[in-house]
C-alpha cells in the first residue's frame, strides 16, 4: 500500500513545467508582464552598407515585442528565447547595431506602462516558440510560425507599388 500511495502522490518523479504556448498576436501573461508579439521579420544581414552590416550564422530573427507591466512595482524584462520544435534553444543577441528600436539589454518597465522594442536571435529559418519565463517554474510562449511573407531577400526592399507603370527595356536589335 505504501507503493501504492508513493506512486498516487509522485513520490520520486520530478516535478514536471506545463508549458504554455499561445498564438503570435495574442496576449500571454507571464507573472507581472503581459506581452504580445507585435511582429516578426527573418532578415539575412543588418544594415544596407556592406561595409558596416552584419551577418548572422543563421538568420536574424527581428521579433518586435510588447510588455505591460500589470503590477505595482518596477519589473524587469528578462531574457527571451527561441525554442526550435526539437527543444534546441536559441539566446538573444546581445548587440542592436542597425536594428530600429532594439528593445535593449536592461529592460525595466514603470507600474502601469509598457515598452516595446525589437529583439534579436540569429537561428535557422524554421518554427519556433518564444519562451517569456527565465528560470521560474511557469513555461509560457507564444508560437512564431514560419512564414516566408516576413523573410526578406534584402533588408531594405522597396514595397510594391501595383499602380506604378512597368519599366520598358529596349530590344537591343543587333
């Protein structure tokens, strides 16, 4: 009966996280923070100047993110990562250069207000999950579906223009 009980009660199993994932665009709340991917663009470098833009290994992944603050002290934004469906998991680059409104490093949000900013992950173009919890025992995420709409051949791509006139290229006649 002992046995019995100790297996009923989870007696040597460790404790296990619940993960929690919800879709990109939704609200997930995350002890104080309430966040919300905003957007998300796959880029192959950063900056237009060959001279100046960076390379990632991979992809830069630029998540624009927000957070509110739903308590009634100062919170800090802690890290995030990305969470390939194979468990493998991806640090934020530490290093804004040529990324408008990089959410920063040291990200503390006032009673009642939210921040927004871009952060950075240099990872394989693939799904992922955007883990919101560092080392607590809630695992909450929200999905970063692969889509090839926000993947750019070149960061600096001018928007199509469906009224604009086509270009004519004259026949070389030889």
């Amino acid at each position: 009966m002992l046995l019995a009980a100790c297996l009923f009660s989870g007696c040597g199993s460790g404790v296990t996280k619940s993960a929690k994932t919800f879709p990109s665009g939704e609200k997930a709340t995350a002890g104080a923070l309430i966040y919300s991917v905003v957007d998300v663009h796959i880029v192959p470098r950063l900056g237009d100047d060959p001279t100046t833009a960076r390379t990632p290994k991979d992809r830069f992944f630029l998540i624009k993110i927000s957070a509110s603050n739903s308590s009634a002290n100062e919170v800090s934004i802690p890290s995030l990562t990305l969470i390939d469906d194979h468990g493998k998991v991806f640090s934020e680059v530490a290093d804004g250069t040529n990324v408008p409104d990089w959410l920063g490093v040291l990200r503390k949000i006032e009673p009642g207000q939210t921040g927004d900013g871009v952060v950075i992950f240099d990872a394989p173009s693939q799904h992922y999950r955007l883990r919101l919890t560092d080392e607590t025992d809630e695992d909450i995420g929200i999905d970063i579906p692969l889509t090839f709409v926000n993947e750019s051949a070149e960061p600096a791509t001018p928007p199509f223009d469906p009224g604009a006139q086509p270009i004519q290229i004259p026949r070389n006649k030889e």
